[in-house]
C-alpha cells in the first residue's frame, strides 16, 4: 500500500464525463488528516502510520487518548486509523489531503454496511422460498431443512440461517477516482461504497490494481 486516507461519506450523485456520458458517483469527504504517530521496525516491530480524522472536543477525549494527542502536538481527533505504507515520508503533525489520489487512480473503499437489524434466511442468503400449494402451509419464507435426522442428529456450525444483517466490514475493490477537489477535500469515486451517508470510509491504493 502506498497512500490511504481516511474520510467520510457524503452521498451519491452523477457527473458527466469529457464525452457528455453520466457517471454516478459517490462523494466523499477525504481528510484532512493529521499524523499523529509513526510506527517503525526498532521500536514497535514494524512500520506503520497512525492517523486522525475529524476534531474532537478535549472533554470526550479520554486522559490517556489525551496525553498521546499532546505528545505528538496533535488536535484530538474522532477517528484513529493506522496504515502500513510501503514507504514512510511521513512525520507526526503531517497532513494529508485528498490530492494524495489523483483522477483516473484504482482504490478500495472499506466502510461499515447498513444494519438491516433481524433478517429472515431469503433476505440475508437469498434462500429461494417454499411452495406456497400442496399444504406447506404458512412457512412458504422458512429455512426447510437444517440437516439429517439421525446422523449426525445436530446443525452444523456455519449453517445459513435467519440473524442479523448488515452492520459489518465491508471492502469494496477497483473502484475509479472520478475526481479530486483538493480545495474542498472532495474525491468522487465511480460506483456506490459502503455504509450510510455520514458514515467513516477508508479510501486506500486497490491491491489488484
């Protein structure tokens, strides 16, 4: 990985590309993000970054969050992401903006998904549902069969069943930066990320760029 910044998710919208061809897009509000710890091999076992996104009030920071904020001379920050870079050109109090990409860049966009709460087994595994004729009576958005009867008389662990949806990691990959608003620490990315408008999504190098 070689550049990563953290940011939060605007909403969607479309562009027109140089052809007058509409291109949806998700807008993201990427940084400014301070620096506010580097990690390397002698001290911590390897190398790394650690960055903040988005002030905080003094009063909702914890003393000991405190206290390392005041080390590195840094404002308290909301979130604290940390990014192990190929190279490190970074001190702590740098800051990083959304012109570290630049339009036409491959990324993957990790985020947390919209909960959908209790979901049955057709919503969250898209089970196809039972015969709703011939006395199956009204179960017809059921799981059916869990397993055998007499051996081995028990429900695997890992069976897809109904529980709670949504809610979780989510990495969407190869996505296409649109466009860079460095002025405003604005990236357009092409296509829809994770997570619900207002939500922290991490925008970093695509792997199988």
């Amino acid at each position: 990985m070689k550049k990563a910044i953290i940011g939060k998710k605007i909403g969607m919208t479309q562009i027109f590309d140089e052809k007058g061809k509409v291109v949806p897009v998700t807008v993201v509000e990427a940084g400014p993000c301070a620096v506010t710890q580097v990690k390397t091999a002698e001290n911590d076992g390897y190398s790394a970054i650690q960055v903040g996104f988005g002030d905080q009030k003094a009063q909702r920071v914890s003393k000991p969050l405190m206290g390392h904020f005041k080390k590195g001379d840094v404002a308290p920050k909301k979130v604290l992401k940390e990014f192990r870079l190929d190279e490190i050109n970074y001190n702590v109090g740098d800051i990083i903006k959304a012109d570290v990409f630049a339009n036409g860049d491959k990324v993957d966009v990790t985020g947390t998904s919209k909960g959908k709460g209790y979901a049955g087994v057709i919503k969250r595994w898209n089970f196809q549902r039972l015969k709703e004729t011939h006395g199956s009576g009204p179960v017809a958005r059921h799981g059916g069969s869990l397993g055998a009867i007499s051996d081995p008389s028990r429900v695997f662990p890992g069976h897809k069943m109904a529980g709670h949806l949504g809610a979780e990691k989510v990495t969407v990959q190869n996505l296409v930066v649109v466009k860079v608003d460095a002025e405003n620490n604005l990236i357009a990315i092409k296509g829809a990320v994770p997570g619900p408008n207002g939500g922290i999504v991490v925008i970093r190098d695509s792997i199988k760029a």
